[in-house]
C-alpha cells in the first residue's frame, strides 16, 4: 500500500475494519451465530434488529422479519459494529441488487405484472 493509500485509508476512518462475509443461504440466525463467534457482537443484538421489519415495508408490508432482503456479501465491519447499522447495510445492498434486476425487466412483462425469468 502506498503511503497516499495510508493517508486516504486512516483520513476514511478505515483503520480497524474488517471483512465479515455472509454467504449465500445463511439465515438470519446463522447471521447471528457467525457474528457473536467473529466477536463482532452478541447474536441476540443482531436478532432484536432483524425481528423489526420497519426498514423494508415498503417492499413486504406483510414481513415479520428481514429475513429473505439481509443481502449475502462481505461486509467491512468497524471494530464495534452496530447491529442497527449492519442490518440496513445489508437491507441496503438487497435494494441496490433489486434495483439491478428490476431494470432489466423487459417492459411487456413488467406493464402486464409478469416477473421476469431471472
């Protein structure tokens, strides 16, 4: 790493994140468990966040959980994660990977209310 990376990398406060992978097909407990194991917080932390659907009723009004839009990635988490702050990352992320796919939704399917094939 250079020294002008250095300087960018501390000025962006990004001197203690580390990565924090969620994969594919891992629940919202797995979530948990895997985030208490790495000692990034207590599982029961991320559940409380995860149990209040508020953030995405407007794509599941009838959600109980955020379960199904906590997008798998990796996430460059700060030493003391904030379950609050990961959760609506990963919400976030979900959004953006939508936002992708619904635009490259042909039009005679989206005006007649068909989803695509992807």
């Amino acid at each position: 790493m250079s020294g002008k990376d250095v300087f960018w990398k501390l000025a962006r406060g990004e001197v203690y994140q580390l990565p924090f992978t969620v994969r594919e097909g891992e629940t919202m407990f797995d979530i948990a468990h895997n985030l208490e194991a790495a000692k990034f917080m207590p599982a029961d932390d991320f559940l409380r966040v995860a149990n209040d659907p508020s953030s995405i009723k407007d794509l599941a009004p009838y959600a109980k959980t955020l379960e199904g839009f906590l997008f798998p990635a990796t996430y460059q988490l700060p030493r003391h994660p904030v379950a609050a702050d990961l959760a609506a990352a990963m919400v976030q992320k979900f959004r953006e990977q939508w936002r992708s796919i619904s635009a490259r939704i042909p039009p005679q399917l989206a005006s007649a209310g068909q989803r695509s094939p992807l």
